[in-house]
C-alpha cells in the first residue's frame, strides 16, 4: 500500500514539477522588449533599427531603414536614391520565436518609373544564385516613388549576412549590398533571435 501511495505521490509532484522546467525553458528562450531595446543600443544599431509597440494592438514591431546604396551606384542604375527597408512583427512585448520571413522593401526614387515592367530579385553570393521572386510593385507617381514589397525568409538573409561580397539584380538592375547593409542584417538576426 506505501508504494501505491509513493507512486501516486511521485506522479502528482513529477507533472508539476515538467510543467515549471516546460515553462522555464520557454521563458529562457524569449526576449522582452526591455532586453530587446538594450541590444540594438549594445550593437550600436539604432541608427538603422527601431523597435515599436502598439497597445491598441498589443503588437511590437522591430522595422530596418537600410542606407542608400550611395551615389555611383544610384547613378549606374539611373536613379535619384535607392533605399530599403525590412519589419516584422510579433505580438505582445515579448519575442518568443525567430521571425520565419520578414517584409524587405526597396523604395526608389526618380522621376519616371524605372521598375515597373520588371522586378525580379535574385542575389548572388559566390556560386550561388538566389531567386528571391518578383516583388509585390507599388508606385506614387505625385511623389515619384517606385516600391517593390518582398518577403525574405530567415535562411536567405542569413546567407546573405554572412557573405563578404553580395550582388543582387533586380529586374535589369544590377547592385552590390555594402559592408554597411551586410552588417546591418546580421544584427537584426541578432535582435530577432530569442535565444541569445
């Protein structure tokens, strides 16, 4: 009878107890919006990164503003300034998983459209080409603005940050990330990893 007893006690103990490990590891595994804020003062990267949130929402955003790809580029490509942009989202205040994807946007600007007939994006890193797809292409012509709305999933914004030399054509145009926009993507997948 003492051993029923024991082991009936030794299940009620043993589940509570996996319950607060389950949980322990799932808060060891998360980063508040606190911890997340410190981060992007610690890489220094608040220049390009911010992070938001919304109560009506409940919603946190973390958004990048790349740095234009610099005058000679522009002027190659036939453009006043090219810029992007990248954001996802999660909800609450607390980060709980790595974003699969995340929203990439170029904006252009110049006065007549220049990608409107074509906006496939592929980037070459060494030997290996990536075919990101065609953008989702939105233009204000009152404002002379062209932009071409992607979505780049984790996996390929990593090879991305990790490669020196990163090339990229989108439609006819053809550009090359710069130190400074590599550095930029591999401290947002800092930021967006949970687990530091």
């Amino acid at each position: 009878m003492a051993g029923v007893v024991y082991n009936r006690m030794k299940k009620y103990i043993f589940l509570p107890l996996m319950i607060l490990i389950a949980a322990a590891a799932s808060f060891a595994q998360s980063k508040t919006n606190e911890a997340i804020a410190k981060q992007i003062k610690t890489l220094k990267a608040d220049k390009n990164i911010t992070l938001s949130y919304d109560d009506a929402s409940n919603m946190s955003k973390i958004m990048v503003h790349g740095d234009d790809f610099g005058s000679d580029q522009d002027k190659r490509r036939g453009v006043e300034a090219l810029n992007f942009g990248m954001a996802f989202f999660y909800q609450g205040k607390t980060l709980t998983a790595a974003p699969e994807t995340i929203n990439f946007t170029f904006w252009v600007l110049n006065k007549k459209p220049k990608f409107a007939e074509s906006h496939n994006w592929t980037v070459t890193i060494g030997s290996e080409t990536l075919d990101l797809g065609d953008a989702r292409y939105a233009a204000r012509k009152a404002e002379n603005m062209e932009y071409l709305n992607f979505k780049i999933s984790r996996e390929n914004l990593e090879k991305i940050a990790k490669a020196a030399d990163v090339k990229l054509k989108i439609g006819n145009a053809e550009l090359k990330f710069t130190p400074e926009h590599l550095r930029t993507f591999a401290n947002l997948l800092k930021i967006s990893n949970p687990v530091d």
